[in-house]
C-alpha cells in the first residue's frame, strides 16, 4: 500500500462514507442536502473564482428539489467575533434546516458558532473550552441544524472536526469552543478547489496539517491511541514533506495538491484522536503578525527541543522523514532527549527554509515583546487549559513563566540553548 492508498484507507476508517471528498464533487451537495431537509442557507467565504463555485452549489440544490433561503458572506480569517455575531442574526432571520458552508476553516469555524448561539442563545463566551455546547444541549433539550461542511483549501481540517476558533481581533487573542456537538455531520472537500490557491495559503495551510499530527504524536505518548497516531504521522507528515516543495515549483501539479488535501485532512483525524498543545497555545497569540499554519510551524521546533525527553519514540520516526527528504544530514540513531529534539528541529528550520518560512519571531514584521507577554498571559486562562494539559510535559498556570517563557524567548532569535528542560 502506497502513501496515497494508505491515507485513503485512515480516513475511511475515520469518517466512513458520511465523508464525500476527491476530485469534482462539488455538485453532490444537492443530494446531500436533500437528504438532510429542505430549506438551505449558504455561508460562503471569498476568494478568487468563488462565484463559479458558489453557482455549481445553488444549480446542485436547485435540481435536488431543496429551497436555498439565504445567502451569507462567510468570515473573514481568523473568524472574527463580529462575522459569528453577523452571521448568527441571518441565520435566525432565515430559520434553514440545513446549513451549508463553503470556505477554509475561518468561515466553517464561523458557522458553527453561529449555529449554536442561534440555537443556544448567550454568547460566544459561554461556550469556549471543552464540552459545554454539549452539555448546554442535554439541559435544553435541543439539537443543531444539520451542517454540510465544504472545505475549500488543504489546512485547517474544520470541516471534519470539533473545534471552533474565533477571535477577538481588538485583543488578537484567539479562543476555541472544543465539542464533538459541533462536528459537521456532511463533509465534503472538493481537491479540485484547491488548485488555484496561491502559494503562501498552500503553504499555511499545509503547515497548519503537521502541526496538527505533530503536536497530537507528541501528546500520545502512553495514550491508547499512540499507535493508531504513529500511522497517521507516517502517511500525513511524508506527504507534505515530499509533496510541498513540488507545489512551489508547480502549483498546478494535481498529484501534489492531493497529496496535501489527504495529508491536511489526516491532520482533522489526529485532532479528534488527541489535542495539540504548544505550538497552537502560542500561535493563537500571534493572529495579528501571522496566519494560523505559520504560527504553529514556526513555534514547533522550539517546543520540540522542550519536549524532546519525553518524546524520543515520536522524534524518530519525524526526523526519519526530514531525513529522507533531505532535510536531516546526521545520523539520528544514537540521539536522545535533548540532543535528538535539537536535530529534529534543525530539519523543520531547514524544510521551513525551503518553503520561504520564517523561523524565528524576530523575522516576522510587525512582531514585539507585548506578542510573547500576551502568549503567557494567555496560557494562564483557565479557557486554554487544555492546551497545557495536552503536552508531553504537561504545564500548569505557575510554572509559564519559568518553562514556557524560555521558550518564546529561544523563538524570537533561534537560540535553542535558552530553552530549559524541565
């Protein structure tokens, strides 16, 4: 079984045939809808080309007999609080039961809060961190509005997960709703969409996957799942690393776009098996310098090297793919601990290099000392909580400052050695 076959086969074992993904099959959304009500709303998001898309969706329900009584512009990145607060009130003007949404992760993300304040009432703020939509759900009695979830770029895996990132652009902190509630019960991803992204979102994006995978491997440790993790690892990570650099020298090379939309989506999977921790804990901190993807691969290594004691098992089998691709010249063997997670993140800098990634904080415009207070102050809120007790080395609120301080610290130069082990 090849890469390709082998990632095809975990997402079958992940999502069934409820999941409609590959190339053309966009205009199934009529008869999916069809399946699930009869009044529609679409939220799409914009990009270049959308209105053609967006024409195939309305012509598909049109001839599956399915009313589309609204459409709503989607989120703009980051899935403001004020696109959710919009998009809630034309949802509740419009009273669909079906929702279709059609974009990257920040207007699927939009549209999924959205749809529970519509249902739910109170605010944004009631339901972030972990299973309280749920449990708001149970004491009211009520259900969500079937979603058909339709991703548009190879990234954030939104439309095949539990989590709902919004921010509060005044603060740049971003916070998330995690509920297995809220999971989109139709997605779709059509590989075609994702042809024509430029290749700075492609990148993002693609980063955004390993990130997922990497920081789920690192927290698997001891977990029932950690096998069923190296897997998705193996499959998800060798396909961005092989396929990434081959999009930026051909960007309409079909083969590659795939390899992402599967390694992408294998990324939604290790989400819902685990929690990532680190990297996105800081990168939500960063939402005004940087997008989502390039956050978390630039904040990787770093927390790799702080990691690196309590996950040699997973730093093998990651630096064996660096290696292989080009990326690691040493031989990774005889390392351990620190000295394995140095090298292991010396092949991401060298991979993000490749790719026209920054790898430090300092080589980011717009970039200040205020970004890392306002990350350590947000790794103390109690609504982040699962971040920190996601790591391998789990932190708690009092030991920030001395562990994870070091850290940004490191981050903002490239300076591994201020980086303190616990």
């Amino acid at each position: 079984m090849n890469t390709f076959e082998h990632a095809r086969a975990l997402l079958q074992e992940f999502k069934g045939d409820s999941y409609v993904y590959g190339n053309g099959v966009l205009n199934e959304v009529g008869k999916i809808a069809a399946s699930s009500g009869t009044k529609v709303v679409l939220i799409y998001g914009q990009f270049p080309g959308v209105e053609a898309y967006v024409k195939t969706i309305q012509d598909s329900v049109a001839q599956a007999g399915v009313q589309l009584v609204a459409v709503i512009e989607g989120a703009q990145p980051n899935a403001p609080r004020e696109d959710v607060a919009r998009i809630t009130a034309e949802l509740t003007q419009a009273n669909p039961d079906v929702l279709i949404s059609f974009g990257g992760g920040s207007t699927i993300d939009a549209t999924k809060a959205a749809e529970v304040l519509r249902t739910l009432g109170g605010g944004i703020e009631d339901y972030f961190g972990v299973g309280l939509v749920t449990k708001k759900l149970a004491d009211s009695g009520k259900t969500l509005t079937p979603h058909i979830a339709i991703q548009t770029a190879a990234s954030s895996g939104a439309h095949l997960t539990k989590y709902s990132n919004i921010t509060d652009i005044h603060t740049g902190q971003k916070k998330l709703v995690v509920d297995e509630a809220v999971v989109p019960t139709r997605p779709m991803f059509d590989y075609t969409i994702t042809h024509t992204a430029p290749p700075a979102l492609t990148a993002d994006g693609a980063l955004d996957g390993i990130a997922h995978i990497v920081e789920v491997l690192y927290g698997a440790i001891g977990k029932p799942y950690y096998n069923k993790m190296e897997e998705i690892a193996k499959a998800g990570i060798a396909l961005v690393v092989k396929y990434l650099p081959k999009i930026k020298d051909n960007p309409q090379d079909a083969e590659a776009r795939e390899a992402l939309c599967l390694a992408t989506d294998l990324g939604g999977y290790a989400i819902m098996i685990g929690g990532t921790n680190g990297g996105h804990l800081t990168s939500f901190s960063l939402v005004d310098i940087l997008s989502h993807g390039r956050a978390c691969a630039l904040m990787n290594p770093y927390y790799t090297v702080f990691f690196a004691p309590a996950v040699e098992g997973p730093l093998q089998i990651i630096g064996q793919i660096f290696q292989e691709a080009g990326y690691i010249s040493q031989d990774l063997s005889g390392l351990k601990g620190r000295e394995l997670g140095v090298a292991v993140a010396q092949g991401m800098f060298a991979f993000a290099q490749a790719i026209d990634f920054p790898t430090t904080l300092n080589a980011v415009k717009g970039f200040t000392q205020a970004h890392i207070d306002r990350a350590l102050t947000a790794a103390k809120n109690p609504q982040l909580k699962m971040k920190l007790e996601n790591m391998p080395i789990p932190l708690t609120a009092e030991m920030i400052d001395e562990y994870m301080g070091p850290i940004l610290e490191a981050a903002k130069t490239g300076d591994l050695r201020l980086i303190k082990n616990v």
